[in-house]
C-alpha cells in the first residue's frame, strides 16, 4: 500500500510512503518513507509502542515477531522526537509453517515418547 507524498516546507515530522502488505510475522517487513530516525524508530500500533531499528536510506526493516507485533491488520505510525507521521496499515500475517520444522517437532514428539 503506498501513500502519496505532500512535501511541506518546513516540515520535520516522518512521513511513511509504503509498507510490503501483507507480511507473514517471520519474514522481513519493510516500512519506507522520509526524515526516519537511523537509530531507532517507535511504532504506535493498537495504542502500543513497538520499537524498530533504525532506518538506512529511508528503510526500516525488521521481523514483525520479532519486535512483538501483533498478527492482523491495524493502522500505526511512527513516533518521534520531531512528532508522528501520516497513519498508513500494515498486514500481519501468521508465521510461515515450515515442512522441516514441522517434521522435527514429530520427531522430536516421537523421541519423548520413549
């Protein structure tokens, strides 16, 4: 989903430009907009604070369970000392089930049952 850009003179807040919807919570998650923090960002989701990595050449990337947010479809914006940027959705997805993973939590049920 992608916002359009209205540059406004004199403006310092963040603005978020697009997010890669949807986003299972294992895989990377890519927020890309202007004047982010490249030390570290705070997502204001669900009424929550999430912090994020710092952003490098407009991007933030992180892993959505990784930093703790929540699985669904909610609105956010990204907090900083200079204010909160425009509204935009992000689309959580649940974790991708892996065949092996599954085939080693059976085996390794398997195993603790003798």
């Amino acid at each position: 989903q992608t916002s359009n850009s209205v540059t406004l003179i004199g403006e310092k807040s963040p603005y978020v430009l697009s997010v890669n919807n949807p986003i299972n919570a294992d895989a990377s998650a890519v927020i890309e907009g202007e004047r982010f923090s490249d030390v570290s960002n705070i997502m204001i989701l669900r009424d929550k604070n999430y912090t994020l990595p710092g952003a490098k050449d407009g991007k933030i990337t992180f892993i959505p369970e990784k930093v703790g947010l929540p699985v669904g479809g909610n609105a956010f914006q990204i907090d900083s000392p200079a204010g909160k940027s425009n509204s935009e959705y992000i689309d959580i997805r649940p974790a991708s089930t892996n065949g092996a993973n599954v085939f080693t939590a059976f085996w390794n049920l398997l195993k603790s049952m003798f």
